[in-house]
C-alpha cells in the first residue's frame, strides 16, 4: 500500500511538472475575427453603363414640353374635320438609358391619357418602346415592331388584334427641329396599306415640366 501510494505521488508530481512547463494554451480566435485578415477586399463597383449615340440622339431631339394641335381625317366616331389639342412631356429616363413621355390630349372622342417607355435594344439593332393609355383595358403594351430612325424621321410601329382582325399601326415623327415636329398616325388591317388617322403639330412651350391638360 505505501509503494502504490508512492508510486502514485511521484506520477502526479511528474505529470504536474510535465503541464507546467507545456506552453499556456492561446484563445480561441473571434467568430467575427479581424475583419482586415478574414474578409475578402470587397470588388469595385461595376461601371455604370452609359447612353449610346441613338439613345442620346433620341432624347436630344424630344426632351422637353410640346403643345400639339391634332387634325383626324374622318372615321368611325371621329367627323370630319375634328380638331383636338394634347400636351406631351418628354424626360430622360433613369441614367439616360431610356425617353419617358407623358401624354394628355382633348379632343371631339374625349379625353386620353398615356405614357411611354422607349429604349435602345443593342441585341436587336432598334428601339423598344412600351405604352400605357386611359385607352388600354390591359393598361400597357410593349409595341410589337422596333422602332428606328430612318433619315431624320423616326418611326414606330405596332401590330394588335381588334375586332377578331389583326391591325397594322405606323406612327411617323417627321420635320423635326429645336421648337417643332409633327406626328403622323398611320392604322389599316394587315395586307393592306394603313391609311392616316390623324396629324399632329407640335410647338415647344418649355425645356422642362409635367404635361397639364389642355384647356
């Protein structure tokens, strides 16, 4: 028993000198850590993408408010020789990526209120265009053709059911100047020549402002 008592005492002793001289054991490192030695330099920001020269042409030639004076030729609801007036306010969208245009108009059918979204689509070498009217049961309608400038004229088109016939619009911005343009409406059903709907001569009145309507 003394032996087994000894042997026992000189193993603790051993084992305490042994702990002892073993180096004090480090803290255990932050689960957040040193943010300078763990996280990853943050990337740089991505360059900001920047108008090309069709965008920029576009919201050159339009930025700005226009008063208007619009002549039908005769059609269904519409009589001969009916006149109205309408307001139209163009502005570059966000980073001048886009033109964004707000309409109001007056005229013989009632009054109509609209705006639109129109961007340059590099894969497909032409203009988007988006419009949503007072006019339209599904509110907006992304215009089925691409739009383009052909000379100094700009041209948008679209193509839509109605009446169970499928119907061709061509709308026509020509003579455009710094203080004047005009708009020509073409619509016809599909396979034939769309005839003019209506014209529509346009002033300047500002460089800046949201449309009223006209009185």
């Amino acid at each position: 028993m003394k032996r087994a008592a000894f042997l026992a005492a000189v193993g603790a002793a051993a084992l305490a000198s042994t702990l002892w001289a073993l180096p004090a054991p480090q803290d255990a490192p932050s689960a957040k850590g040193d943010a300078s030695q763990t996280s990853a330099p943050a990337p740089p920001p991505s360059p900001r993408p920047k108008p090309g020269a069709e965008m920029r042409k576009l919201i050159d030639s339009f930025s700005g408010v226009w008063s208007l004076v619009e002549t039908y030729e005769p059609a269904e609801g519409m009589p001969e020789g009916a006149v109205g007036k309408s307001r139209e306010a163009f502005r570059a969208g966000p980073g001048a990526l886009s033109l964004v245009e707000e309409y109001r108009s007056m005229s013989n059918g009632g009054e109509l209120a609209g705006m639109s979204v129109t961007w340059w689509d590099p894969s497909a070498n032409g203009f988007r265009a988006l419009w949503c009217s007072s006019s339209n049961a599904t509110g907006c309608a992304l215009m089925a053709r691409l739009a383009h400038w052909e000379g100094d004229q700009f041209v948008l088109g679209d193509e839509f059911e109605k009446n169970g016939k499928r119907i061709v619009f061509k709308e026509v911005v020509s003579d455009i100047t710094p203080t004047s343009f005009t708009q020509t409406i073409y619509q016809g059903e599909a396979g034939t020549e769309p005839k003019k709907i209506v014209t529509m001569k346009a002033k300047r009145v500002a460089t800046t402002a949201p449309p009223k309507a006209p009185n």
